[in-house]
C-alpha cells in the first residue's frame, strides 16, 4: 500500500473541517473505517455476527504474529479491559507477578494485579530508565516464587520503547510467562508473538491499528487459553476464560459487543495486513523524524535518547513560562490537538503522536502553527513550517 492511499485531501485539512489527532489514540482514521460504522444493524446471537467476530480474530491473530497455534480474544471495551482480564486471567492461585515499571502504564499494571489482590512485585525503574532484562533477571532470582512478568511495550507517558524481547528471554530462563502490553505499538513496531517470546499480547483497535475505540484483544497460545480454566476468576466480565469459551467453543461473544465498531475493526485490519507492520512502522518513523526534526529547530528539548523512542509518539520539555494550555487552545483553534503529560512529566512536557492517517503536509502545517503559538509567547525560535523550510 502506497503512502498515497494515507493523504489527506486538500479540502480537509481546512481548519475547521478536519481536527489533526496528535494525542496517542484515538486517531484518525480514513474514511473506509468510518464508513463501515455504517454496516447493517445486526444480532450478534446470529451466525453472521459470528463469522465477523471469527474473522476479526484470525486477522488479529496475524497482526500479531501468531499462527495456528495461536488465537485471539476480543472485547468490548478499551485497552484497559484486555490488560485486565490478561493480568486478573493468566496468573494461577500460587502465582506471582513482576511488574516491571518505568512510567505511567507501568504502574498501571501494578495496580491492576493490587486491586484484584494478586501477588505482585513492582520493579520501579523510574520514568523514562530503559528496562534492562539483566535487572528485570536479578528480580526474578530474588523471588523464585514469581511466575511471570508484565511490561509495556510503548510507554506512553515518555515515548519509551521497551525492550520486550530480552525482556521475554529472561523472564523464560527463569521459569515464568510474559504479559506484554502492546496497546500502543502492535501494528506498527516490531512486535512479533512467536519471535518475541511473548506468552500474553494485549492490544487495542483504535491507536496503531487505526480502528475506532471500543474493542481490544488478547493474543496467546491456544495451549494458555485452554489452561485458563485451572485459574481462579477475580472478574465476572473480563474472565478471559469465559470470553475464549464462548467465541472459541460457541462461535459467539459471552456478552453483547459493541457491532459497528467490529464492522470498523475489521475495515482497519484490512487496511493493516495490505500494508504490513514495517511499512506501517516506515510511515509512522518518517513523520516522528520529520517532526522532530521540525521541533529541534524551534529549540525544542525532546524528553528520550533516540535510540529508545517510539516511533509514533514524542515527549516534549515546555520551554520555561510556556503553560501547556497555552499552547493546546493555540493549537487546537489552527486544527491540531496535542497532548499533555502525565503524573510527574506534568507540567513540564507535551506529548505528540504520530500514529493514524495523517501525512507529511499536516506535520509541516503543525509545525508552522506551533512555532507561531511558541512566537506569540515570547519564547518561540523563527517559525518554521517543515524540517529545514522558514515561513
């Protein structure tokens, strides 16, 4: 799929007409997605809602890298369910989690596990520290009684990208699965479930796969789904065994999906596998490289070392007496929406994303509109309006 398939048109990018999402998901979507929303109105006790919702799984399962060993899971819900019916599902009665932590979604695991009163260890790294397997091994030899380790792979909250593989090697050399969040980077980064030695995937349809929010999944061995059944349930709802029974054994969801967004999700799985996940990823790496490009030329700080950052989202150091709402309501009456950061980054940092359809014309306009925001400040550099180009 040419990049050409992604452009905007002209007429869209008036302001006003087309709001440019530069927070991480949801994103902006091409009009064959939207449209499928549109799809009949439809029982998903009947047959047909069960071959889309098989159909979805399987090209799920592929995104991912799993074969026919492998199956997926769906749910109606954020990214926030499937990684707690992951974390509350895969753990047995005597189990133990380590939780490896450097931000935000890290901690986020933390609590998820603490809330349902598993057993679970936090390795606190600190925000944007690199997760280096050899740590995440000392951990694990200090507490022989762990069973599996829970990272993510996209740390949002920073833009760091973990290093999930050597992650998954240690954590197998010990004994114990992986539960991996992949909600901001399956379908772009390199992620693979077979190569990665991941035992638990966790995604969502509407960050990198460019579908709409409403519906995310779990990928694993059908080997671990069927042991499911030996764990304790903490939920009703996100009992992934419940889930994987009833749409592996019955054909059907075990409670009512949210239909026209799987109509979405399938349109933009679609539009994923033709393209593939390293065109997508070259795409998404292009307008991240152009726009840090962009934001290093106004005097920008970009939070992360180069080599550990996403590809489809950037940290930002607020230049000093430049609040963040400042720069949003700029931003946002010119047609851009950014995005603030978290926690202790609060303050301080914004965030960019640039995963979904947008194109290089809207990175260079957006740059354009910041430096003019920056400008009007006071503490803005010459405006620019693309890598190397003056206004």
């Amino acid at each position: 799929m040419t990049s050409d398939s992604f452009a905007v048109p002209a007429e869209a990018a008036v302001a006003g007409r087309r709001l440019v999402l530069m927070n991480p998901g949801p994103v902006n979507t091409v009009e064959a997605v939207r449209g499928a929303l549109g799809g009949p109105d439809m029982c998903h006790r009947e047959p047909e809602f069960g071959a889309l919702m098989n159909r979805i799984r399987r090209k799920v399962t592929a995104v991912c890298g799993g074969g026919a060993d492998h199956a997926s899971v769906l749910l109606t819900g954020s990214g926030t369910a499937a990684l707690e019916a992951a974390v509350t599902s895969a753990i047995p009665a005597d189990g133990g989690l380590l939780v490896v932590d450097n931000g935000h979604y890290g901690k986020r695991l933390f609590d998820i596990a603490s809330v349902h009163g598993i057993r679970v260890t936090r390795l606190d790294l600190g925000w944007g520290t690199p997760a280096d397997p050899t740590t995440v091994g000392r951990a694990l030899a200090a507490d022989p009684s762990l069973t599996h380790v829970a990272v993510v792979h996209h740390e949002t909250s920073t833009g760091m990208l973990n290093d999930v593989a050597g992650i998954g090697a240690v954590a197998h050399e010990h004994g114990c699965r992986t539960i991996v969040d992949a909600i901001s980077s399956v379908g772009a980064e390199p992620l693979d479930i077979v190569r990665d030695g991941i035992d638990w995937l966790v995604g969502t349809a509407n960050k990198c796969l460019e579908g709409m929010p409403g519906v995310s999944f779990v990928c694993a061995s059908r080997c671990d789904f069927d042991g499911l059944a030996a764990h304790p349930s903490h939920t009703y709802y996100l009992d992934l065994n419940r889930h994987y029974q009833a749409q592996e054994k019955a054909g059907a969801p075990a409670f009512t999906p949210s239909v026209p967004v799987f109509y979405a999700f399938e349109a933009a799985l679609d539009l994923a596998l033709t393209e593939g996940v390293t065109a997508r990823g070259a795409r998404y790496r292009a307008l991240a490289e152009r726009l840090r490009t962009g934001l290093t030329e106004q005097g920008l700080r970009i939070m992360l070392a180069p080599e550990h950052r996403a590809v489809s989202l950037t940290a930002i150091q607020l230049p000093a007496g430049v609040p963040y709402e400042t720069l949003h309501h700029a931003c946002k009456r010119a047609g851009f929406v950014i995005y603030a950061a978290q926690d202790q980054l609060a303050g301080g940092f914004f965030r960019l994303s640039t995963m979904g359809a947008m194109d290089e014309r809207e990175i260079d306009r957006f740059l354009g509109v910041l430096g003019a925001a920056l400008s009007g400040t006071g503490r803005g550099t010459p405006v620019r309006t693309g890598p190397g180009e003056a206004a």
